[in-house]
C-alpha cells in the first residue's frame, strides 16, 4: 500500500488550484473544468431526452404549445441562460435552430 503522504504530496497542487491559491482565475477555470468533466456522462441522455420531447411538442395537433416553445426560446433570459449554462457545463439547451430542425414544415 502506497504512503498515506505520498498520494497527499500529489492532490495537494489540485487542492490548492481549487481553493484559489494559485488566483482566483486558475480556480475559476479548474472548477469550470471539473464540472464540465462530471457533467458529461449525463448530457448526451438529457439532451435526447429533451430532443425527444421537444419532437413530441412539434408534432402534436396543437398550436399553442409550438407558440409557448417559441415564445420560451425566443426569450432573452433564455437565451442567456442557455448560453451560460453551455459556458459551464457543454450541456447545449434547445434553441431556436434546434426547434426549427424537428418542426415539420406548414
């Protein structure tokens, strides 16, 4: 079994980059970083999960839910929101080329 301070000595940079020792920036992009990495396994499910029901809207009969999606997508915090979470996370929410794509035409 390997020395209990031998696998300290090696986390102890990552620790310090994590706590801002080495500057906030260092950190900010460190824990940018380890989000982005523990995210990933997830976003591919939850993106087709949202693309799914996102075709199911566009398909349906009804025409007031296609024009609360576009209303919703449209909207600037959205957009903004969107942005910042793909920024962050590579988690890509629908937009409005997204909801063009699986809108039939007509």
């Amino acid at each position: 079994m390997d020395d209990p301070t031998s696998l300290l000595a090696a986390v102890l940079p990552l620790i310090d980059t994590l706590s801002g020792e080495h500057g906030k920036l260092s950190a900010a992009v460190a824990w940018i970083g380890g989000v982005k990495t523990i995210v990933m396994p997830f976003a591919n499910v939850m993106q087709a999960k949202i693309t799914e029901a996102l075709t199911d809207v566009a398909r349906s009969p009804e025409r007031d839910d296609d024009a609360l999606v576009e209303k919703v997508l449209a909207n600037r915090v959205y957009r903004i929101f969107a942005f910042t979470i793909k920024w962050l996370t590579s988690f890509k929410l629908p937009t409005m080329e997204s909801w063009r794509a699986v809108k039939p035409p007509g």
